[in-house]
C-alpha cells in the first residue's frame, strides 16, 4: 500500500524542518511504518487542497487522508492498533506536553531562529514567509531575534520541567518514547534545522535526550541536514 | 480495616495545607476509600518513624505502611485495581506534569505565600518553619514575598500551558480528573489555605478548573478553610 507524508522542506529537499512534520515522521517510525515523502514547499496550497488542508503535514495513507499532526497520531494509533502505541489509549493526557512545548519550547525558539528560516527558503517561499511572519511579530525579522546569544541561558532555564523529568528516566513516554518525546523532538529539529545557535548544552539531561532521540530509526534525525 | 492518612496541619486541624497531602487526599477519595486523618505537625517526627519518614503523608492502609505521596498514588492503583485509575497503568507519563507543577507552580507560589505560613502554624512549629524555610531563602521570609501583588500577573501568566489545556478539556485527565489534577491542585490548595491573595482570575480557565476541582467528592476541598 502506497503511504505519502506531505512534509514541508527548505529549497534543499533534504533539509526537513517543520516541528509538526517532524512529530508525523517519527510517529510513522515509531509504529515501523515505511513511507515516502512528498516535498512541500510554503505557498504550494494547491497541492495539498485535496486534503482539504492549507497546511503540512498530510498523510495518505492508502485511501486515507489524514491532516494536522494530532490527527495523524490518533490515526495511526487506531489504524495500526498492533504496532507499538503512540498516545496509549490515553490522548486527552497528551495536551498539557503539546500546550506547554507550544507555549514554551515552540514560543521561546522562534524568538531565537526566525531570521534564520528565509535563508533555507526556496525563492518563491521567502516572500510569503517573511511578509507573514513580519506582520505576525509586527518588527522585522532580524528585530525578533535581535541579542538571541543574550537570551539563550534564559530559554535553557525555561526547560527546567523537561530537565528535570529526563534527569529521572530516558524519555518522556518512560523506558521508551512515545508521542510526548516527539512533539518536543520536532521543536528542537526546527531549531537544528535553521539554525546554527547551540540550544542545548552538553551535560544537560536535554542535550542528552536529544542525542539519544536523534539516534532513533537509525538515527533518522541525525542524518537529516542541520544548519 | 482501618485506614489512617497522615497530613500536616495548622494550630486549627481543619487547616490542612499541604500540597503533598492533598495529592494523597483527593487519591484516596478518587478512589472512593474512606479514610481517617491524624493531624501532623511540623517537628511531630516521632509520630511518624514508624514509616521510616521525616515527612507527611504517610498512609497507613491495613497493615500497609506508605509514605510519600508518589508512592501512596502508585500503591493505590496496584492495591485497589478495580476502583478509578489515578496513573492509567503509565506513572511515567506523570513525570512531566510532576516535574513542571514543581518548578513552576509549586516554585512560583512559595515566593508569594511563604511568609504567610507562619501565621497558621502552632508554637511548637513556628520556630522550626522560619528558620528552615529562612536558611533555604537566605533571607526573612518577609523579603521573599516582597512586592507579591505585583508579581502576580507574572505568575498567571506563567500558568499558559495550563490555560490552553483547560480550555481544550475539562480536566488535566481529559473529561474526568485524574493524578495530574490532584498534583496541581494540591499546589493551589496549599496556597489557598493560607494566603488571602487571589491567585487565579475569574473568567481564566484555570479559576473555573479550580472551581470543578473545589466541588469534587462532595466539596472536599471547598470545606476546607481558607486563609
């Protein structure tokens, strides 16, 4: 059965970086899912409008078609109920880690890389990016991230519920990742993807983690181009 | 078969305020067990070294002993598999919500009740509470809380995660409270016991959680007093 996953990527097809797909791909990797990808560059609507979705990432799986990450892991939970668990039966616990790494994780990097992302942008999705999120922020890009190197102890410090849950055990989801350790993986994949900046300093139990994430699926992050 | 909680409270008993306590409080009524309080006292640690513990709760279930309140939860769900579930079968998915109501909420609060603690407690306690609670501070418990009013909006807003979740669903459980409920709600009732200040905002979706947590099992929490 043919399996596609719509996934956003910069002028370089390789270099994956949406949060959101991210947490679709490993996802799929974790439930031992084989698929291929569909490259999706920003403003290309028209490809995804049989989705009924203006947005990456879009599963078809089969003749299903699955829009918005969320969706998709609820899907693949319940199509393949055989494969290891993404949401354990249990969905509703995994909205306060999506709130919190949406508020803080996602929040806190697009403060420190969004001047970095038109840089990886193919010509035609630098000015809709740059127009949309200027108005978004209401400053320049460059503005946004303006003294970034200043304000990167103030993000580690703001990590300190993550810090201290992976101090305790290996992943989120326990012994094993589950759904919650990819919803903050895709955080961080958007960040290494864009942007040079260490966010995570070695030594830290998240900088741990995050190797440790980066060598799942046969290390299915680590081999994807980082900035 | 008797079944005895141990909690810390004021110089009036039916002060009961602390957050730990509370976690252990709403486990057992969640269970739907009956229990009888011993009223503890800060330094009353002779009374508990029969659990090898310094610190309250302690439950005495039977002829079972358990102190601490991550391990009354889990010894709750493996003793009584057929009342309601407090962990669901995956304790380390409560890790994060641990983890994160410590750091922020239990963290934010101190700095804004702590000075108010003393006023609650009996002469015997007193003493002990200021200087240990001073010496963790390194400086007057009245310093602490200093300019308290206007460090609240900070505090609400470092509620975010909570907010976007609550407005999503009616519990941190999803549509009936599980442990994540009592772990924050223990938080708050501990502020609640002891700090006239109003800590959440009416028309948040935090306050009205609050309110539903207040109205559980017969309004367990609403009778208690508050400062």
């Amino acid at each position: 059965m043919a399996r596609t996953l719509y996934e956003l990527c910069g002028k370089d097809p390789a270099r994956l970086f949406s949060p959101y797909c991210w947490r679709s791909r490993m996802a799929l990797a974790h439930k031992g899912l084989s698929f291929e990808t569909h490259h999706w560059r920003f403003t290309e609507t028209d490809k995804i409008a049989f989705a009924k979705s203006e947005k990456v990432p879009v599963l078809v799986d089969g003749e299903n078609v699955v829009a918005d990450s969320w969706a998709i892991a609820q899907y693949l939970d319940a199509a393949y109920p055989d494969a290891p668990s993404l949401l354990h039966g249990r969905p509703e616990s995994y909205h306060f880690i999506t709130s919190w790494n949406d508020a803080i994780v996602l929040g806190g990097l697009v403060r420190l890389i969004v001047s970095d992302i038109p840089k990886i942008l193919n010509d035609e999705a630098k000015p809709y990016f740059i127009a949309s999120r200027t108005a978004r922020f209401g400053m320049p890009l460059e503005e946004v991230t303006a003294g970034r190197e200043g304000r990167l102890p103030a993000f580690r410090q703001s990590l300190q519920p993550l810090q201290r849950t992976l101090a305790a055990q290996a992943f989120l989801g326990g012994g094993q990742p589950d759904y919650a350790d990819y919803i903050v993986f895709g955080s961080f994949m958007w960040a290494r993807g864009v942007c040079p900046l260490p966010m995570l300093e070695p030594g830290d139990a998240v900088y741990d983690w995050m190797e440790r994430m980066l060598d799942l699926y046969d290390g299915m992050g680590r081999r994807t181009p980082a900035a």
